[in-house]
C-alpha cells in the first residue's frame, strides 16, 4: 500500500543527491497527477500546468500519503510514471528485495490493460521493507526531521495535514515512519525509534503489515519498538535471544 512510497522516496533522494532534481526546485504537474487528484482518494488538489514547489510535494506525501504528491514527484524525478516504476524494481533487485514488486509509485490498487479484472498492488515482504528502512536510514537520515513532525501546512496547496503515523503523538521519540492501508494489504506501518545507548544512538525499526485496523497496527509497533529499546538499554547493543539450538 502506501509504505511503497518509502521507496518512492528513496528514488528521488538519490536523484535530488546526483543532481537529477532539487527538493528545493518547482514541480510542473501534469494532467496525469491533476486527474489523480480528483479522485475519491486524493489528499491535495493539483492544477495542471502549474508548479509546486516540491518540498510541499514530499510533505504531502510522506505525512499525508498523497497519491498524486507521489504521482507528480515520480513524473519530476523520471519523466513519466512508467520510467520511475522501472527505476523503482531495479533499485529493488539491487538491494536484495526479493519479493517486492512495484506498479506505481503510491500504493493505490491498479487495474492494468493486459491483466484481468482484478486489481494489482505493489508488493513488499516485512524482510524487503525493513532492507528498504535501513538503507533510507543510513543514506538519507534527514527523512525523519519531516517524518516525526505531527502537523505540516502546505501554503502553495493550501493544505493543513496531521502526521498519518498515530505514533509520534503517542510514543515519544518516534520519528516516523510510514503508514499504509489497502483492503489487501490491511493496515500496514514501518515506525522508527532512535535508542541512544553508552553514548551512540541506534534506530530501531518496527515493521507491522496487515493488520485488521490502525488501531492494532499501531498497537503492536509501539509494544515492538519498546521491547527493542528496552533491550538495546539493558544490554547496550542488539542480539536475539538464544535458543537451544545454538546453545548446544
């Protein structure tokens, strides 16, 4: 669902690093992007022929899930949606995501022309989200400083919007990190929290896919980033429990 725009992001911090585009550049929309945003699911409406600036673009979109914030920063960063998905799956494979597959660069459900009726999703493993948390992580640490803010406003689109991650207002220190939610793929979370422990600082990330409601979503990554911290804060670093097997 909409965690995909975590790889979405990845795709256009590398971009906005080599040059390709600036977060701190104008984004043309086009009618694709404003046809998006007229739909039951946007967030934010887009004028085609317009430009945003694209810092409001990636607020939307990491704080309120805007479809069509990811639609037109994915059409910025590659030219067309269809160039940007095949950068998405190649970048993909080549960080050992092994069962992830993307058809957009949002999240929504897709009918495509050679399939049949019923709708295709992008797709992800907990173990192929989390390889994708880590490497954001490593390589753009500064995607939290917009992901642990509990309100944005958005003066170019005229839009207010509250952190769709219930957990920066319920466990303090959490840094984001990403929601999702299709009727397939339930309610779905990757939720970070940085752990400083002896002086370093650790993040740890809790992966939370197909949950019946947010409210048990978000349940369970609050009781797992805990239990991560009070292990890193105890024993000052992470390792699994042992078992009997690698006792013996």
């Amino acid at each position: 669902a909409s965690i995909s725009k975590l790889m979405t992001y990845l795709l256009l911090a590398e971009a906005d690093r080599d040059g390709v585009i600036r977060f701190s550049g104008q984004v043309p929309i086009s009618e694709n992007a404003a046809a998006l945003s007229e739909g039951q699911d946007a967030m934010v409406h887009l004028k085609a022929g317009t430009t945003v600036p694209a810092q409001e673009l990636l607020t939307a979109m990491l704080l309120a899930s805007s479809n069509e914030s990811a639609l037109a920063m994915a059409e910025y960063a590659a030219g067309s949606e269809g160039a940007f998905v095949e950068q998405m799956n190649r970048r993909a494979a080549e960080l050992g995501m092994e069962s992830a597959h993307f058809y957009n660069p949002h999240g929504l459900p897709v009918y495509l022309p050679y399939a049949t009726a019923a709708k295709v999703q992008n797709r992800m493993s907990a173990a192929d989200l989390f390889l994708l948390c880590r490497t954001i992580l490593a390589e753009f640490p500064g995607i939290t400083r917009l992901t642990r803010e509990r309100f944005a406003h958005m003066p170019t689109l005229q839009y207010t919007t509250a952190n769709s991650n219930a957990l920066v207002f319920n466990l303090s220190g959490c840094t984001g990190l990403k929601t999702g939610s299709t009727n397939k793929a339930g309610s779905c979370l990757a939720a970070t929290l940085p752990v400083t422990v002896n002086g370093e600082t650790h993040t740890v990330v809790a992966i939370v896919l197909g949950s019946e409601t947010a409210y048990a979503r978000n349940q369970a990554a609050e009781i797992l980033l805990r239990y991560g911290r009070e292990i890193l804060q105890e024993r000052g670093f992470w390792a699994p429990e042992p078992t009997e097997e690698s006792e013996g």
